[in-house]
C-alpha cells in the first residue's frame, strides 16, 4: 500500500522535473536547486555550531548546560546526514567501487550508470516502506527526545528522505549527470 | 537462491552502485529470508541521531574543508620548511610532514594530494629532486596522517569497533575508546615519517647538495605568518587530554576556531564561498554516514546469524598462532584497501574483531594495524586509491604512479610489520596516560 502511494508521488515529481528541465533549462536549474542545498547546510550548519559552542561555553564557565541542546544537535546530524546523502546522488558522489566502472567507454558506461540507477532508486523505495513501518511504531510508543517534539517528527526524514533518494535516483536513470565521480573529487 | 542474489550484488557493486545501498539491500533480503520487517534495517539507521561522537565527523570535515580553501597549506608548507631546512633533503620531509597534518584534519586522503600537491610538486622538482621520485613521495605522502589526531578514519574505527564489542568483555584498558586510540596513533604514525625520511634524506643527499639556507631566518615570518593556526593543535590535544573537552567539543571548537580564523582573521574564504564550502563538506558526510549505518545494519544482521562465529571456527582450523594471524589480517587488509576507501573498509571491522579477541590482540592494537594497513592498501598497485588520484592530479600515467610508488610502498611494508609485531609501540603511551605499568601481551 505504501510503496503503491509512493510510487505515485515520485512519478509526480518526475514529471514535475520534467516540466522544469524544459521550462527553466538545465542550467539555471542545476544553480537553483545548488543555491538551495547551500542555504540549507549553512543554516543547519550555523545551528549545530552555534548550539554546541553555546553548550561548550556554558559547561566550561558556568558549570551548567541546556538539557535539550545535545539531543537536538544529535538529530541535525541525522538531517544533515540525508541532505548530504541527497546531494552526493545527485553529483555521482556517492562511496563506490570504480574499478570496472572506470574502464568502460561512455558507450558501455552510460547504460551501465543507468541500470544501477534504477537499482538503487528500487532499494531506496523498499527502505522507505521500512522507514514508514518504523514510524509507525515510534508513533504509538516513541519518546520525545527533546522539547516535546514527537521522535517520530525527527525521525521522519528517514522516511523523507529514502523517498527522496528514490527520486533521485531515478533522476539519475532518466538524465545521467556526465560527471566523472574521480574528476569531481579533482575540482574539490 | 542466496547464491544468486549474491552475485547480483557483487556484480553492482563492482559497476559502481553506491556501497550503502549494496549493504542496506543485502541486509534487508537477509532479514526478510528470516522474516523480520525491513525496519529493522532502518532501526539501525536512526542510531545516527543517538551517538553523540557522530557530532565529530561533520564538525571536522567541515574544518577541514575550510583549511583546504584557505592559504592553510602554503602557511604549513613555509612553517615546516624553515623548521627542518638546514636538513639535507628536508624538502622531502617538509611535504611528508605538511600532508600528515593536513590529511589527520580533513580524514579523506583524496583531499590532501589534490590540496598540498600542486604547492609541493613543482618545489620539490625545483629543488633537484627527481619527477619519479617526487611523484611517489606525494602519493605516499596523501594518507599518511591517518594515525594522527583527530583523524576521522580513527573516530570511525572507534565507533564502529565498540558497537562491534559491546555485549564482549574487554580486559581492562583495552576497550577502543577514541581517547586511547588517539595516543595509540602518535608513535606508529611518527615512526611512519621517521622510517620514510631515511629514505628520503639518502635521496635528497643525492639530488639536493645544499641546504635551505633562508630556512631559520624565514622562521619568525613564518611562525607569525601562521600565529592563528599554530595553536590549533595544542588546543584540541590539550582540551581532551586535559579533561576540559570531549572528543564530540574539541571538534566544535575546531569547526568555529577554523571558520572565525580564515574567514574573520585571515579572510581567505569570502561569505560568498561559504555556502559551496558546507555543500562539499556535507556531501562527504552524507555520503560516510549513510554507508557507516548501512554496514551497521548488515551487521547486525551478520552477528544475528553468527557469521563471524563461523569464520573464526573456519580460521582457527587452518591458524594455529597470533603470529600468523596477524600475518594473514596484513594480508587481508591490505587487499581491502586497495579496493575500498576508507569509510567503505570499515565494514571488515565487525568480522575481524571476534577473530582479533580470540587470538588475544588488544583491539586498541588492531586500530593501529588496522589503518596503517588501509593507509597502505590505497598504494598498492593495481586498484589502490591514491594510485589513481595522483595519476590524475599530476597528469601522469597511471603506470608511472605505480613505479614511482613501489619503494615507499616496501618501505611502509616493512614498517608495518614492525607496527604489527611490536604492540608495545602503540600502547605505551596510552597506557603511560592511564597510569598501568605493565604493557599486556
């Protein structure tokens, strides 16, 4: 039941991407959806490094502490996490093994890419069901981490994020990026 | 059936399918063949937001990749040179030295040839130095900081080790705790640099007749020139083995004290580059937590079926001693780092760590091992890692790379099995700072 909703909402945003693809173009696309990602890791980013700091200072002057920074900041690891996870699909960054890879020509490769693509985005689509079980379950006898917010809220982006990836993953299948992974890592 | 399904995943894997779905995929078919929910997977994985050390790897990473944008690598290479230049060959030192530390910050070895070596390729040439020669000292050089604090690849192997032990008793002083393994790294990794540099001191007397001799008197332009950076060091070693830090806080104050001082202080990365900066950052991140937790899950799916139980009962067929055991765990690991990159090598972990215990290593010992083993493993020729990263960074044929690496690459071999034999090396200091006396066997 699950995977069948899902399978629809992803097919949405497929053509959703489609329709911008053609609209925008390629590259003023590529810029927003980067501008995006930035704004987003520097806030989570300024979030944890600020919380932690503050929690550091408190510690070490004033022996005291705010109960709910660290198992807040354990959680944007969590967010942060999958928002990398996103981004390394979407640039072919992911940690693999290229040694086969590296020798085939474009013509081999491409199909190849292609294919695993897929198989990704069907593993990602299975581990969001399980992440939709599990949610279930943290629903009805999860504990509030910190602040009262319900464990399930922030353990949802296991859920959002698994169908992300599927998504992007079959991003992927249908417009493989032509981005070496090696001479991405040469750029860095 | 099982048959199948493995090689259909072996068969991904080597077409470049992302490791972490790999993992995930053969946990959750294992588990489903037992009929346990493909939940249990994601139980794992929602660990990420329990463990506080995971704080650290997005924390460091972060300031690694602002050292990396910044004049941090030219202000290192002109502190190290005017401290040892009056060494004939010191150059080779310099580059060695420089890359320990820039590789101990930022963890991915990729990172420090592609940062340090277009600055020390063209000097070390310039200075007499043979292109072969030079081009196999920076590839050696792109992981040797791995032993050093705080690298990432040693908090990983902490973290991945105790969820592997917990539930084992440990004898006392031995648990992987990332404190101990940060001392247990010093020695073996300075010995590292110690060994390299008697070879490098033979070629430089050959190559480079005459010392530096601006060396100590560009000193104190150069120590004033990196005033900011220097502490750095002292801070993050001294607030934890001071007690005033964790682990988890001195890679929060590393993160701050680098983002205040390259882009308050030295202002070499502008406001505008920040946001690209954390992007890169964090796809590595992203990237080394999903497939950490992915290998956690497959795991406990290996332990649940008592995997590891039946390798050992296998290898204590065929391995009589410690001393061919931890003969053939060399061999094996350096297999796998010639295949993998760091983060992907912590899945043997789990499978080695029974075996380890059984034969009576101290797993702060294997840690040790364990890297240094990785750290050459990405030199061995055909696969290993950094082979082709310098073959791409400086133009050269990948065959080149691997003739010019082969000396360091038996040099390290033989230091390695001195790492290896002699664990009293490794656990001196730890075991200096914890106040026991008598080194176990």
């Amino acid at each position: 039941m699950f995977l069948v909703v899902l399978g629809g909402i992803v097919a949405l945003g497929l053509a959703a991407h489609a329709l911008l693809l053609r609209r925008v173009g390629a590259e003023r696309f590529g810029r927003w959806t980067s501008q995006i990602e930035g704004i987003l890791f520097c806030v989570f980013l300024a979030a944890m490094l600020g919380l932690s700091g503050l929690q550091i200072v408190l510690r070490n002057f004033f022996h005291g502490g705010v109960l709910w920074i660290d198992p807040l900041v354990r959680s944007l690891v969590l967010w942060v996490a999958f928002l990398g996870a996103l981004v390394a699909t979407s640039h072919a960054r992911h940690l693999h093994i290229d040694v086969v890879r590296r020798l085939m020509s474009p013509r081999v490769g491409i199909p190849v890419d292609r294919i695993v693509s897929a198989a990704s985005a069907v593993c990602c689509a299975l581990l969001a069901n399980g992440a939709f079980i599990y949610l279930r379950d943290e629903y009805r006898h999860g504990v509030s981490p910190f602040l009262r917010v319900p464990s399930w809220a922030v353990q949802s982006i296991l859920l959002w994020g698994f169908a992300l990836l599927c998504y992007r993953f079959l991003v992927q299948a249908i417009w493989p990026s032509r981005v070496h992974p090696v001479s991405v890592a040469m750029d860095a | 059936m099982s048959l199948l399904i493995a090689i259909v995943l072996v068969v991904l894997a080597l077409f470049s399918t992302p490791l972490f779905i790999i993992l995930a995929a053969a946990a959750m078919i294992a588990f489903a063949r037992e009929g346990i929910s493909s939940s249990a997977v994601i139980t794992q994985m929602s660990q990420l937001s329990a463990q506080p050390i995971l704080i650290a790897i997005p924390m460091f990473t972060f300031a690694g990749y602002l050292f990396a944008e910044s004049g941090t690598p030219q202000r290192l290479v002109r502190l190290t040179r005017s401290l040892v230049g009056w060494i004939p060959g010191s150059l080779a030192l310099v580059a060695m030295i420089a890359c320990a530390i820039f590789t101990a910050f930022t963890g991915g070895s990729g990172v420090t040839i592609v940062a340090m070596g277009g600055l020390l390729m063209p000097a070390l040439v310039s200075e007499g130095f043979k292109k072969q020669y030079s081009l196999g000292l920076l590839t050696t050089s792109g992981s040797l900081g791995f032993l050093f604090p705080p690298s990432l690849p040693l908090i990983l192997y902490s973290y991945v080790a105790s969820q592997a032990a917990s539930g084992l008793t440990l004898p006392e002083g031995t648990a992987p705790e990332i404190n101990r393994l940060f001392l247990a790294g010093l020695l073996p990794g300075i010995f590292l640099i110690v060994v390299l540099s008697v070879f490098a001191f033979r070629q430089g007397t050959r190559a480079q007749r005459l010392p530096i001799r601006e060396g100590l008197r560009d000193l104190w332009p150069a120590v004033k020139a990196a005033a900011w950076e220097i502490p750095l060091p002292f801070i993050i070693l001294g607030g934890i083995y001071g007690g005033k830090l964790t682990v988890t806080e001195a890679a929060t104050v590393t993160a701050i004290y680098a983002l205040v001082v390259e882009v308050f202080i030295y202002r070499d990365i502008s406001w505008k580059k920040l946001p690209a900066i954390a992007v890169e950052a964090m796809t590595l991140v992203g990237a080394i937590l999903l497939i950490l937790e992915a290998a956690l899950g497959f795991m406990n799916f290996l332990v649940d079926a008592q995997i590891p139980m039946l390798i050992l009962d296998w290898v204590r067929g065929i391995i009589t001693s410690k001393f061919t055991f931890l003969l053939a765990l060399n061999a094996l690991l350096l297999v796998v780092g010639s295949l993998m990159e760091i983060f992907s090598a912590m899945i043997v972990v789990p499978l080695i760590i029974p075996i380890a215990l059984e034969y009576h290593v101290n797993l702060v010992h294997l840690g040790i091992i364990f890297l240094t083993n990785l750290e050459i493993g990405f030199l061995t020729p055909p696969f290993g890692l950094n082979l082709f990263i310098s073959s791409f960074r400086f133009k050269r044929p990948v065959t080149e790379v691997y003739r010019s690496t082969l000396p360091f690459l038996l040099i390290l071999i033989i230091a390695l099995l001195v790492i290896t034999y002699w664990p009293a090396m490794s656990l001196w200091l730890p075991h200096l700072h914890e106040g026991v006396s008598a080194v176990p066997p």
